[in-house]
C-alpha cells in the first residue's frame, strides 16, 4: 500500500475531508466567541495543530497502519506505540497551553481546542487518503474511492477534530486550575485509545460507534465549563447574554411577518 497509488485529485479531496472538521468546530465554537478570546492567537495556534499533526499522522501512518496492514506489530506492541504517542501530543499540548503568557490570558481552553481542530484535520486526512487507497482493499470492504469510503472520511474527520479540541480543551481548563500532571496521563491514554479507534476505523467503521459517545458526553461540559472558563465573570455574563439575544433574534426571524420590523432589547 503507498500513496502514490492513490490520484493527487483524490488526495486533494481527502484532504479537504480532513478540514472539514476544522470548519465544523470553528464555525460552531470559535467564531462564536469573536470578541471574548484572542481570535488571532487561536488561529496561531490552529497552525501550530496542523503543522504538528501532520507529524504525528505521519509517524502514526508508518508505525501503527503499516504495522496492522503488514502483520508485523501485535497487540502489545501496538498499544505501546499509541500510548506513546499519546504522551508526546499530551506533552506537546501542555508545552503550547502551559507557557506562562498563555495562562496569564486564561486562554489555554480555546486555544487547545484550536489547536486540537489542525492536529485531528491532520490526523484524518492522512488516514482518509489510505482509505482511498485501492491496495487496501485486499483487507478492508470500504476502502477506494467511492461513496462509503467518503461518508465514512467525513465522520473520521469530524470524529478525530472533534476528539482531539475536547481533550486539548479539557488539559487546558486543568491548567488554569494548576492540574497538569493528572490531566497528561488520563489525556494520554485516552488519544491512545482515540488514535487505535480512527486506524480501525479504516477496517471496521463501526468502530465510530465506540467514539460518538464520548464526544457527546464531553461536549456539554466543553461548551459550558471548559472553553467559557478562561472569561471573567463580566465576559461571562456579556457571552450568554449575546447568545440569548442571537437566539431570540433568530427565533423572531424565523416567524416574523413580511414587513414587519423586529423588536430588540439590549
């Protein structure tokens, strides 16, 4: 299996699956919060994600997906290597959001969920583009380029942006409150377990259902508690009081007569 197997117009299209979670998780958390947070260093740190996710899906790629493809890794050796990988991108994570300029603006939250949007798109593209690959068809029924293999690239993208942001986010609340080394470890094992489940993914895409939960259980606490953490108690009380009126305007629009004027109420 090599990636010259698969067109460079497929590879693109893959590609473009991968930032699909990016747009996703931007588009509904980040961009919600324009005027709260430091929007520009949180893109900073989106690149910071792409740049070393792309090293990681890369080293997952060789390591991990060859192993399987190739037969040559069991399962010890495979949890060892998605552990420690785990530990490097926890330990990256809490380098980027614990460095003191970072903290003292409370942004570690926002930022690592940034950050966690470019390394899952990074992730994700890599592994959809060996979806796409046909020399994988010999061990996987969805693989080539066709209308499975691109629905199941976009929840592997969706499933990695989305997992990686809330585990970022959830070390970066642990920072503000002076908890690091608790949050590496659990963090760790928990992206070990995340890396394993998108490879298989690959073979087996049921697998997705072992990943939706958990990111349905942790995105309440992310957008009520996690990412809002970082604000003052004023900004606090401004961000939802913004969001009650966005709510109420859409809600007015959405029954408001033809010529009819809308209320508003600061």
């Amino acid at each position: 299996m090599a990636i010259e197997a698969v067109p460079i117009s497929q590879q693109q299209i893959a590609f473009a699956i991968g930032l699909l979670g990016i747009y996703v998780g931007w588009r509904g958390i980040i961009s919600k919060m324009t005027g709260f947070y430091d929007i520009a260093n949180a893109s900073k740190n989106l690149l910071y994600g792409i740049v070393v996710g792309m090293l990681f899906a890369v080293i997952i790629d060789n390591y991990i997906l060859f192993g399987i493809v190739n037969l040559s890794v069991n399962m010890l050796t495979l949890t060892f290597l998605s552990i420690l990988i785990g530990i490097s991108e926890s330990s990256f994570v809490l380098f980027i959001l614990g460095r003191p300029r970072v903290v003292a603006l409370r942004a570690s939250p926002p930022n690592g969920w940034a950050l966690g949007l470019g390394m899952g798109a990074m992730h994700s593209s890599v592994l959809i583009v060996r979806l796409f690959d046909e020399g994988l068809t010999s061990i996987s029924n969805f693989s080539g380029f066709n209308i499975y293999s691109i629905i199941i690239g976009m929840c592997i993208s969706l499933s990695a942006c989305f997992g990686h942001a809330l585990i970022n986010s959830w070390q970066g609340y642990n920072i503000l409150n002076n908890n690091r080394l608790k949050p590496l470890v659990i963090g760790s094992f928990i992206r070990a377990g995340l890396i394993i489940s998108l490879v298989l993914c690959l073979f087996l895409p049921i697998i997705m259902i072992a990943i939706i939960p958990i990111v349905i259980l942790s995105w309440s606490p992310a957008q009520k508690i996690w990412i809002p953490s970082g604000m003052t108690p004023s900004a606090k009380q401004a961000f939802k009081r913004t969001l009650r009126q966005s709510q109420k305007h859409e809600l007015a629009s959405n029954h408001r007569k033809k010529g009819e004027l809308l209320d508003s109420e600061e």
